[in-house]
C-alpha cells in the first residue's frame, strides 16, 4: 500500500515525539542542596563595670519621706548593681518643692561635668502644685532634657525621662478643700502627655509611673508616712517599671 506525503509526516513526527520522551524518561534530574549556614547570633553588650548615675529632678528623686537608701535612685543603684556588679556612683540634684526653673538654676550653679553613663529626669508636680503658668514647663522641660543630654556625655540614648506621679491618689490630695481630685489628675495628665510626646518626637526614653501612683487610695502601702510622696514599696515598683529602658540605655 503506497502512503502519501501527509501519511510520511505523521510517522516521521510520532518517531520524533517518541524519541524525545524515551531521553527525558531515562534521565534523571541531579539537584544540589545549598550548604546550611547557621543564622548569626547576636547578644546585647555588656552593662559597663563602672557607671556615673546623676538623678535629677524634686522631691520625688530625693525621696521626701522615706530612707535614703528607699528612694528611687537609690534603689536604682542596688538593682544595677546586684545585675551587673557594676562600680555605681550616684549624684542626686534635687529638692523638695523644686519648678523646672528651680532644677535649671542648680545645675547652672552647680555645674556637674558632662560625664554621666545615665541621667535620669522627674520634674514638674510642683510647677503644677504651685499654679505655675503652663508655657513655662513647655519652655523649661525641653532645656532640662537638653541639659541632661549634654550630662549625659551628649548621648540622648544615656537619658531616662520619668512620669509626673499623681498627688490626688493620696491621703494629702484627698483632703484637699473642694476635692480637688479630678482637677489634680487632669493637669498631671497634661504635663505628662506634653513631655511623653517630645520624648517621643526626639528619640527619649519615656518610663510612665502615673498609674502606680494611682493606686495609692486603694493601697496604703504605696504612699510615705506624710501622706503624700511615694513610699518605698512604691519606688520599687517605679526601679522594675523603669530597667528595660535603663538596661537599654546602658548598654547603647
């Protein structure tokens, strides 16, 4: 039987297609795996063996009302210190009843050098307690926290700003004439909505304590012996509230 053209490509093209599926068939595919590389690790430094601490601000970094070594910074430098074993000096600027502008005249006066690992900074209840115009914290709080920048060996990450505590929640605000309460807390939240958000906006470290001081209605063993400052129940919990940002700190 005689094929014609059409009939010769076809079989001439199935042979083709046969051929090609008989190699792919009888190779097998190699694949080299990529050698595994451990992912690196990375550790936090060190906190320093010797630190230079200066607490700046009132009578909430002095510690009205409770023993020297129960106040905040104080505390600070025991917590450090049973962590890293670190060598600690502390200087304290601060006083009962001191404004922003109170705090900015003593360390013009005193002149500390500018060589502090940290700087911590609580300032401002008695610019509210003492009915102080506003515009001045907004002025003074941002040369305060420059100041303690330039302390802090020009290093804002070697700074730790710390929350206005809330005076209504203690047995003194309470008894305020006219249950002041509500007009104390309203005006703390300001000045401390006011200093979080220029911490925030200038890369600052901003620890929150308000709340804690909050509780000191409802727990007795948060406030001093006067009724009004923090006790030293309460300046612990602000140290455990504020070592992250202090270990962060210390570490940059």
């Amino acid at each position: 039987m005689k094929l014609d053209f059409r009939q010769i490509v076809i079989v001439i093209f199935s042979g083709f297609l046969l051929s090609c599926s008989s190699d792919e068939t009888g190779t097998t595919p190699t694949t080299t795996m990529p050698p595994f590389v451990n992912p690196p690790v990375t550790t936090n430094p060190p906190i320093p063996n010797t630190i230079n601490y200066l607490a700046l601000g009132d009578s909430y970094t002095i510690g009205q009302s409770v023993c020297e070594t129960c106040r905040f910074p104080e505390q600070l430098k025991t917590s450090l210190r049973s962590m890293s074993s670190s060598n600690i000096s502390l200087k304290i600027i601060a006083t009962t009843g001191w404004t922003t502008s109170n705090l900015l005249s003593a360390i013009e006066s005193q002149k500390p050098e500018s060589n502090y690992d940290l700087v911590t900074l609580l300032i401002g209840v008695n610019n509210q307690y003492q009915h102080r115009s506003f515009s001045v914290y907004e002025k003074e709080f941002p040369e305060l926290v420059n100041k303690a920048i330039i302390l802090a060996k020009g290093d804002r990450k070697n700074v730790v700003v710390i929350s206005i505590p809330d005076y209504a929640y203690t047995p003194y605000g309470k008894a305020l004439s006219g249950d002041q309460s509500a007009t104390i807390s309203a005006e703390i939240d300001k000045y401390n909505t006011f200093a979080e958000n220029y911490c925030n906006n200038n890369q600052i470290a901003f620890v929150s304590i308000t709340d804690i001081t909050r509780l000191g209605l409802s727990n007795p063993n948060l406030v001093a012996s006067d009724g009004l400052h923090p006790s030293e129940t309460a300046y612990k919990m602000f140290v455990e509230r504020m070592m992250p940002k202090i270990k962060t700190a210390l570490q940059n």
